[in-house]
C-alpha cells in the first residue's frame, strides 16, 4: 500500500520510449478530417490523465507543470483514441477540437509555418 493508487497502466508504460526528461511526443489530429493540429510532450502521468479523463493533458517544458488543452482558452480537445507508434516514443492522440488549437489563434499550430520546397537546397539543377 502507500504511494499513488492510480498511474498508468504497467503494460502501457513498459512500451513507452522517453528522453532523457522522461517525455516523449504526442501529436494531436482532428480525428475526422485527420488534421494535424500540434505537438505537445506529455509524461506518464499527462498521457494517464489523458487516457483516464478523456481530455489532452500535457506537460509544458518552459513552465515545468501540466496542462489541459483549453482549461484557460476553451479551445477543448476531446479524446477519441490514443496510439502508440511502432517505436513506442510517440503517442498520437485523435481528438475532436473546440476551436483553435494553436496558441496564437490558428485552427493549427502548422498553419503559417508552410516553407518553399526547392528552395535553399544549393541545388541549381532545373
């Protein structure tokens, strides 16, 4: 007895390949349209909270606590499923999205960051 009585699943966590700060990264898709909406990083505990209460919870890097996707926005992500890739240091996370999902108001973080392909690569072949 003693210690937390609810963590994540032992055969969840043995799969589950993590960086040197314990995270690993989880993508989030509109699970109808398949957008790719953001990255966030989550641990055990934030992809147990995410699994347990049916919203993304993540851990943010720069203020070293967790996070509930639209606790201060009401931009909600609604959980639909959760996977593990084949390598097990990734999660994708297919949600249904209230609003934006990116911090600065785009429906997705990837929205303005599109770059010139061919561009750059020192290539003047035509």
């Amino acid at each position: 007895m003693g210690g937390m009585t609810s963590s994540l699943a032992p055969e969840v966590a043995a799969r589950l390949k993590r960086d040197a700060a314990g995270l690993f990264p989880a993508i989030a898709q509109q699970y109808d349209t398949g957008e790719v909406l953001m990255l966030g990083w989550m641990d055990d505990e934030a992809l147990r909270r995410t699994l347990t209460t049916g919203r993304c919870t993540y851990w943010s890097r720069s203020r070293q606590e967790y996070w509930v996707k639209g606790d201060t926005s009401g931009h909600a992500q609604h959980v639909k499923s959760v996977a593990l890739d084949c390598d097990g240091d990734t999660v994708l996370v297919k949600v249904d999205q209230v609003g934006a999902a990116c911090h600065t108001g785009d429906r997705t973080c990837f929205d303005a960051g599109g770059l010139p392909l061919g561009a750059g690569s020192g290539s003047t072949a035509e």
